[in-house]
C-alpha cells in the first residue's frame, strides 16, 4: 500500500552495486530512479504530508487517536509517538505491552522500550520492572543522558533518581491462569529453559491477548518523522530475555531523510537481520514501503530455511508520507490516522497460518 508514491523522489545510495541488489530482490521495484542527481546524499528531497500515525495492531487505535490530538494540539511529532503508546501502556487489559503483560517463565513482567526522533536521536530501556511509561523513561534517557539505552536494575535506578516512581501492579486473574497453565503443560520446556518452543504456541493463537508489541511511526504535517515502541515481550519468555523492541535498527528506526520503520513478531528473528533499519535502508534504495517491508519478511525466511509458526511483521512510512505493512502470517494489522482517516488495515503477508 503506497500513499504519494513517487519513487522518484527518493534518495539512493551512491553505493556500487545498490542496483543490482535492489533489482535482484524479489519483490524489488524495476522503476526505481537512477537519475545522477538523486544518487548524492541524504537530504529530504519532499516536502512532508503528514499527520500520517501508523501504530501495529488494533490497539494502535486508540494510541493513534491520542498521537494525533497531541499533534492538533500542537504538540511535536515526538510528543506524538510517546503520548500515543503511553495509552496502551496504561491499558492494563492489554496483554502484550505495559504492566499489564503477560509475564516470563518466572511469573515477572519485564518491559521494553524505545524511542527515536527525525535527527536519529534515540533513548531505549529494556528488562526493567515495575514502571507504567518505560517509553518515558526511554525518552528521558535520550534527552538527559550522554547514552542511548540503559537496562535492568541500573535502569530502574536511574528511572527512580530522576522523578518516574514504581508502580506495582499485582498480576491480573487472566494472566496468572494463563501462566499456571503454561507451567502446567510444559514442565520440561520450562526447566530446559525452551520458551521459545512455547511462543510458538502463542504466536499461533494471534490476537493481542498473546504477543503484540505496539510500533508507532508518525509523520507531522511539517515533515518530521519519529517512532516509539513498548513491549512486555514475548510471553514466558526465559527472565532476562530481551526482544528486539528496545534495540534501534530491530524494533523502531527513524531516519528522518528516508522514512521510519517499526517491528512486531518474534524478536530474535528481527534483531538478527537488524529489521526495521533493514526496512529504512531498502527505502532509502528506492523500494516501496510495502516492498521493503516485504523483502526484510522475505530474507529472515531465507535467512532461517524451514521455520515455521513464528509471526513477524513491519511498518514503513517514508518522509513523503508513502506507506505500507507486510508479514509473514494473515492476521497482522494496523492502525492508520491521517486528517481524513482513521482505520485498521490488514497488512499484506506471505502465508496463511494452517
Ligand atoms: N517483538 C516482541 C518481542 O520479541 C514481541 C511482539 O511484538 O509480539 O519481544
């Protein structure tokens, strides 16, 4: 799906040999410009269309209606993305992102998060407990520290010096069932410490009751991009295990001369082909956003020959408000606000669950 879809418009990669890869992609575009004077550098080269708010999942709706109110009301479009997931992070109905979540193979919710603006700056915090707003906390890292990502009790320590408090949340009715049952029926997964074999199970069960970080990529009408992302992680994951969320270039990448991309689905597989930086990059080379999107799903299904059952799926919103979504299996879908819509789109995929 592509919205002002001139590819001309975008910048490629001086780089010998770009061509060739880009045309000998499966899904690549044969149009894409080769005209001299777009194979120089990075500078934005049209002008934003935004409000445009992509966020994964439905409930991306409600985080987008917000993003968008933070923006009518003058707000920047980093106030935008953080605001926006800040409302799935309080939901504590949902069961994928905030302290709300689904906890890992010990009973503990770990929360991840990252945040990313037009220029690169980036702030991130993974594996801490206990706070409602880690993309706050991942904000303030970016703007009050020399660092990008901070994890775990030096995290949580930080968070607290600088004014967030703990929230402690006992575990939902649903959640500790959920995981007694799990307990249950994988007692040698759990001691071999193989949950991944289990997330399995959930990633097949879909919906957001299992597995569905929140993504948000927004663009302004003044043609800045930036991102957010906030996960509890994959549900009885091993404690300590972090997913790709909170890592720049996996989970969220914003690069405000070519587009924003955002991630969901099993982590292990998008940090392992850096996925959302992937995403950017097949932009910045010409693709469509739904394209690069697609060959990122497409290369971890080279990378990783016989998998089967693992979700994964992106977003892509290019600097001239071009956008798109794809993954692996039916059932992903976002959320989509502009000034004149305000929907739930099913992303294109590659296969159908069994
Ligand atoms: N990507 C998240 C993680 O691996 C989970 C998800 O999006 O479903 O932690």
């Amino acid at each position: 799906m592509t919205n002002g879809s001139d590819r001309r418009h975008f910048i490629k990669l001086g780089l010998v040999g770009t061509a060739a890869m880009v045309a000998g992609c499966s899904t690549g575009n044969g149009d894409h410009p080769n005209d001299p004077d777009e194979v120089k550098g990075t500078k934005p080269i049209s002008p934003g269309k935004g409000p445009i708010i992509l966020s994964t999942w439905d409930h991306g709706m409600a985080a987008n209606a917000k993003a968008f109110d933070v923006l009518q009301a003058g707000g920047s479009v980093l106030d935008a993305v953080e605001q926006g997931v800040m409302v799935t992070e309080s939901d504590f109905s949902n069961r994928s992102v905030g302290l709300g979540g689904l906890p890992d193979r010990d009973g503990i919710v770990t929360l991840d998060a990252c945040i990313q603006d037009h220029n690169g700056k980036a702030g991130s915090v993974a594996f801490v407990q206990r706070f409602e707003h880690p993309i706050s906390i991942a904000r303030a890292v970016m703007e009050r520290t020399p660092h990008v990502m901070l994890a775990g009790a030096g995290a949580e320590r930080w968070a607290e010096e600088n004014g967030f408090a703990r929230r402690d949340l006992p575990m939902a009715e649903d959640a500790r069932k959920s995981w007694e049952e799990w307990k249950a029926k994988n007692p040698l997964i759990q001691a071999a410490g193989d949950s991944a074999r289990v997330n399995v199970e959930n990633q097949r069960m879909g919906g957001k009751d299992n597995h569905d970080t929140i993504g948000m990529i927004a663009l302004d009408a003044n043609g800045q991009l930036a991102g957010s992302c906030t996960t509890s992680g994959l549900a009885f994951k091993i404690h300590g295990r972090v997913g790709d969320s909170p890592i720049i270039g996996a989970g969220l990448f914003v690069d405000g001369d070519v587009g924003a991309a955002c991630a969901t689905g099993t982590g292990e597989l998008m940090i392992k082909i850096a996925g959302s930086h992937t995403v950017v990059e097949l932009m910045r080379q010409g693709l469509a956003p739904e394209d690069a999107c697609r060959e990122a799903v497409e290369r971890i299904l080279r990378k990783n020959p016989g998998m089967t059952g693992q979700q994964v799926g992106f977003l892509a919103l290019r600097a001239d408000g071009a956008y798109g979504g794809y993954s692996l299996y039916n059932g992903f879908n976002f959320a989509l606000n502009t000034a004149t819509e305000n929907k739930l789109i099913d992303a294109a995929f590659a296969k159908k669950w069994e």
